[in-house]
C-alpha cells in the first residue's frame, strides 16, 4: 500500500510546477501535522479522564500550582527590586550622607520612582533626622514613642536586609498596603535610613482574581499561623485555614510543611491541595481544585490545544524554511563573543561602550581605553604555527582577564589586536593598570609543547572625551599603540 501510494504521489508531483509541488508537500505536512495533533490531543483527552484523580494529585494540580507561584512570585518581587535599587543608588546614599540638603531632590526622586513603577508609594525615613520623606514632601519625624512608627525601628533593626508587612498607609490611613522596608547602608555598612516602595492589597488581590480565571483553581495566602492574608473571589467567609470547611485535619499538615499536596472530601466532592512556601514573604501559597471542575477544564484544554494544533499546523507549512533561515541568521548576529579567546566581539562592544559612556556621564567617572597587540604575532606564528599563535593569544588573554577587574570590559579588535575598557579610570590610573598587565605578560611566557614562547605587548592609553563617538575615540588610542610600536617592542604611549 505505502509503495502504490508512493508512486501516486511521484505521478502527481512530476506534472506540477515547482511552486505547486511546494504547496503540495506543505498541504500534505499540514494534513499529517493535524491528524498526529489530533490524535495526540484526543488519546490524552481520554487517558487523562480516565486516570483524573491521579492526575490532578500528582501531577496536574502541581505542575499548575508552580506555574502560578513563579508568576505570583514574578509579581510580588517587583517592589523588593525596587526597594533594592532604591537603597544601593549611589545617588540616594550620598544625599543621606551629605546632611540631607535640599529635600526638594530626594521628593523628585521618590516621586519618579513612584510614577515610572506605578507603586502607590515610595519613601525614605533618615536615621539621622528621623524625616519621613514622600513624594510629597516631609510628612512627619519617627519616634519610639509613637506605636505607628514601630515598623521602621524593627526594620532597622532587623538581621535580614529588608522586612515586608501588611499595614495601613501612613498617608492614607484607610488604605491598606503591603510594603517592603529596605535597610538603606552606607559605605562602611552602617544602617543610614530605611526605604521602600507601597504596593495595594487590592493590586495584589486583583493578581489572585486573574490567575483563577486562567487556571481555574481558588488561590489564596496563609500565614505560618494559618491566617488567611489575602484571598480572591470565592473563597468564602473563612478567616483562618482551620475554619475552612474539610480543611481543619489537614491543617497540621500544610502548616508543618514548605510545600505539601493533600486532598479532603467535602459535600460529596474531592478537593485536591497544593501549598508552597513564598520565603520572601514567609507566607504560603494554596492552591486548590475541585474533582467536578477538573473534567471541564480538561475539555476546554481539549478545544485549545485543538485550536492551537490547527493554527501551528496551517502557518507551519509556510514559515517553517524562513522561520530556520531567520532564526540561523539571528543566532550568528547574536554571537557575542570571539571563539578563540572568549572575549566580547567587535559586535557586542559597541553596544557596551554605549552603556559605559552613560554610566560614566551619570556617575561623573572618567573611562579610559586600551588598545594593544602582540609584539611580533607574524613571528610567532611562522615559527610556531598558527597553533602556537593561537596558544600565545588566548594566554596572554587568560593573563590580562586575571588581572583586571570584572567592570573592565576586554574586546578582541581584530587578529592581534584587543581593546580594555576601564570604567571609573582615568588615564593615569588605565597606565599603571596597562604596566601592570604587560609585566605580567613579560614575566610569563607561554608554554607550547616543549617550547616556551616569551610574549610581549605594546599598548596605547587614551581617555574618553566628552561628546566623543567611538570612532573618534578608536583612532586616538590606534595612534596612540602605532607609537608604542614605533618606539619598539614592550612599550605603552599615552594619548
């Protein structure tokens, strides 16, 4: 049968044209990538009703309770990493540390945080003054006596570097928020302040109402006690996880646990538990699913997974050879890095001399630069072969990466020839640096074999100059390395 049908379709195809034997085998991959969708969907359909209560318990129900806790967690750790930039901006210490003049700034600067993350809040209290400052300005000054202000003595205080807690807005009373408490340190580690940022309850419960409507499970947070912290639609009345109707026995269980899946009957039906415990807010995370709602939603898997086939089955056969001619051809723009050596590509250093020249106009740092070569490369690879000039490049590159820090940025340029970016180095500081790297080039010559091949470099030294494009900056610092090597081998000139 597979030989007559074999010979039908070599028939066939002889008599089109070269697009319509393209669209024909693209007709014929879409009907066999449908039947095998189909199938696959229908047989998986039926396995898994027929085995439901095995596969909700251990596989189903956890699968989906770590999907939803990577995502609950994605959103809830947002305001720990602003919170975390906010208390490690340089900026933001060093006006501390100044003696708080000119409040107007550190205001703008809690204000742009508030308005670029959407948070409802963002603040800083000073050790030093006790201010409490806002986007609006000084609201008030902490005190010990003060029982509302005990939350930032205890974050001060506390051995971890941020604390986060459910409490009423000290702004708005009425309004309820979860904040996150960043211990602000200065150069020597000493606490200077506390800051952080307000996310709603409401926003976070809104999360909750969102991830039930798309996994349909009830979502909700306990606390180690066994509180319910925050809840969606549906959960009940129920303000602890031992009021919880079939939950009592159980509660033991999950609250002894950082992560537990059990099931409890309750009105004729099976509920199935997965909990799982969200360290960063020491609270736990439960998912819960019902037996009669599962057979539902695994139809309407069903239907989706059937739509989706049927829409990868249709473009597949007409994207498939430019989507991999795209993808190979993307796949070699992205290649950052040379082969040989390991160090970024001409390609990737663009784009990190853009970044370096940002950071050092923020920062007011200088950025100095490094051009150098092998000394007599050509030599080397004649008496030595390209094996051995490949050896000598990728030593003195170990020796170089061994000597500079993880902030300085090692290009290959091009054969023998490599650039060093130094951030928060001036050119002074780039040639003691550069002295420091050809002596220990000189003193270590690279083994090959039997052989050991002294190796030497020239190098040019030059500083980035406000305004400067990389070009302009390239061709001062190539100067700068022609007139090393014009002046012999082992030296460094200075632009």
């Amino acid at each position: 049968m597979s030989s007559i049908i074999g010979a039908c379709l070599v028939t066939i195809l002889g008599e089109l044209p070269v697009w319509g034997k393209k669209l024909y085998f693209a007709i014929i991959l879409c009907v066999l990538l449908a039947v095998g969708f189909l199938t696959t969907s229908f047989v998986s359909f039926y396995v898994a009703r027929d085995s439901l209560e095995e596969q909700i318990s251990e596989s189903t129900l956890p699968l989906t309770s770590d999907n939803i806790y990577s995502e609950i967690q994605r959103d809830l750790l947002q305001p720990i990493f602003i919170s975390s930039l906010m208390a490690h901006d340089t900026f933001f210490r060093d006006w501390a540390l100044s003696g708080e003049t000119d409040p107007e700034r550190i205001t703008k600067y809690l204000a742009e945080i508030q308005s670029r993350y959407d948070t409802i809040t963002a603040y800083f209290i000073s050790e030093e003054t006790r201010n409490y400052y806002h986007p609006t300005g000084v609201i008030k000054q902490v005190s010990e006596d003060d029982p509302a202000d005990g939350w930032y003595f205890r974050a001060r205080d506390g051995k971890q570097p941020y604390e986060i807690n459910i409490d009423h807005d000290t702004v708005d009373r009425s309004r309820l928020s979860i904040f996150v408490n960043y211990q602000v340190r200065d150069y020597d580690g000493n606490v200077i302040g506390i800051t952080g940022v307000g996310l709603a309850v409401s926003s976070v419960t809104n999360l909750i109402e969102t991830y039930q409507a798309r996994y349909g499970r009830t979502i909700y947070f306990i606390d180690t006690e066994g509180h319910v912290t925050l809840r969606g639609s549906g959960f009940g009345d129920a303000h602890s996880l031992q009021e919880r109707p079939g939950m009592r026995t159980q509660a033991t269980k999950i609250l002894t646990s950082p992560g537990a899946s059990i099931s409890y009957e309750h009105g004729g039906h099976t509920y199935f538990v997965n909990s799982r415990l969200v360290p960063e807010f020491g609270w736990l995370l439960i998912v819960e699913q019902s037996d009669y709602s599962s057979d539902a939603r695994l139809q309407n898997t069903l239907f989706i997974n059937i739509a989706i086939s049927l829409l990868i089955t249709i473009v597949v056969g007409l994207i498939a050879f430019l989507t991999v001619r795209n993808y190979q051809k993307r796949l070699e723009e992205l290649a950052s890095r040379d082969k040989l050596t390991g160090t970024f590509n001409r390609q990737i250093f663009d784009m990190i001399f853009d970044q370096a020249v940002q950071t050092s106009k923020r920062q007011k740092a200088p950025l100095s630069v490094m051009c150098f070569d092998v000394d007599g490369f050509k030599a080397i690879n004649d008496g030595y072969g390209h094996p051995g000039g490949d050896a000598a490049l990728r030593e003195v590159l170990t020796m170089v990466r061994q000597n500079v820090q993880d902030s300085d940025v090692i290009c290959r340029w091009g054969g023998d020839e490599f650039v060093v970016l130094f951030p928060g180095k001036d050119r002074k500081e780039a040639m003691t640096k550069a002295r420091e790297l050809a002596d220990s080039v000189r003193n270590a010559p690279v083994r090959f074999g039997r052989d050991h091949i002294p190796v030497t470099i020239s190098a040019g030294i030059t500083e980035y100059r406000d305004g400067e494009d990389l070009d302009t900056l390239m061709a001062r610092v190539d100067n700068a390395l022609y007139t090393a090597k014009a002046s012999g081998r082992d030296h460094i000139s200075l632009s």
